[in-house]
C-alpha cells in the first residue's frame, strides 16, 4: 500500500476478488476513489492479520473489511481474534465486524447468482465455448457438476478468473448480487 493510508480498505484474497468488487463499484456508479476506498488484494488469506496489525485497532484505525472463500474462513477468524477483534467468533458475529464469507469461492457465488445457462452464454460471447467443451470431455470433469466444471475452467488458464470476475459481475442484475459481495461493499461504504 502506499504512504496515504486510504478512509477505507477492503481486504482480499486475490485479484479476481478485486476485479469483481470494483466492477460492482462501478455498476452502482460508486466512486471508490472519491470516497477514499481502497480494495487490497492480500495475495492470500494468511495475510489478514499483518494487514489488520498496521490498520486494525492497534493502527491508524482504517475503516476495514474483508472477503475470503470458505476454505479461508478459519484463517479470517484467527486472524481477527489475533488482533484483538474477537475471541471464538461466530460467522455472523464476523460480518458484524465487516468479514463476509463466500459460500465455496468467488465464482461459485457467481455462478449461482447468475446461473450455469447464462455463465455458458457469456464464455460463449468471450469466444471460449469451445475451449470450455473440450475441457468438459477431459476424463477428470466428466463427473463433476457443470457449476464445478465452470469453477474449475476460470482458473485453468492466467488471467481467466480476473476477466470472468468483471465479465460476470457486469452481467448480474444488481438486485441479484451475491450477498458476500454486497455487504463487503456497503460496509465500508456506509
């Protein structure tokens, strides 16, 4: 991060998650730069509690909150009972604190919110229907559910799940943005 310690930060793991946060950003005609609001892609989970360190309570007291996958959940929890922002912490009690939860991951939330017909209409309209069949027909695939075969064809190739996370955030209606999503926003907005 640079010297200017931003109002707001935004935590999290990657920069798929950041692509789609600031693609929802720009959908509600929300400008994160006026508003002083920065999103930081982590480069991991395990991060959080350095970042929460020189932000959180113990810091310059920025405005944080963060948004992981739930295979992470457990390293987000220690991570805030590590700097001292609850002790045995419920999810709930989490996203009181600004830390919201991917049901799987990012694409899943995606893929459910807007379905697996139109994800296939989109990679389509990228030009990658066909790069997305021959990967169905790969012996590991084959028994895998469509929604799981779509998770797993966004992160096959370098820079696929940054594109998808803005290709598909773009194309949510914006009363059907996933949960997570939405709230990790509006904290730090609010």
């Amino acid at each position: 991060m640079s010297e200017h310690l931003p109002r707001a930060v935004v935590l999290v793991e990657g920069l798929s998650d950041r692509a789609a946060l600031e693609t929802l950003a720009e959908r509600r005609g929300w400008d994160l730069a006026a508003r002083d609001v920065s999103i930081v892609p982590m480069g991991g989970a395990q991060a959080l509690a350095r970042y929460l360190e020189l932000l959180g309570p113990r810091g310059p007291h920025v405005r944080v909150s963060g948004l992981c996958d739930a295979h992470e959940e457990r390293d987000f929890r220690r991570a805030l009972e590590r700097t001292g922002l609850g002790s045995g912490l419920t999810r709930a009690e989490m996203e009181q604190r600004g830390f919201y939860v991917c049901v799987a991951d990012l694409e899943d939330e995606l893929i459910r919110a807007l379905g697996t017909a139109v994800v296939e209409e989109i990679i389509d309209a990228q030009g990658e229907l066909g790069a997305f069949r021959t990967f169905q027909r790969q012996p590991a695939q084959r028994p895998r559910s469509v929604e799981a075969q779509l998770r797993r064809f966004m992160g096959t190739r370098s820079g696929r799940k940054i594109h998808y996370a803005r290709v598909l955030v773009a194309a949510l209606e914006i009363g059907r943005v996933p949960r997570p999503l939405d709230r990790v926003l509006s904290y730090v907005w609010d």
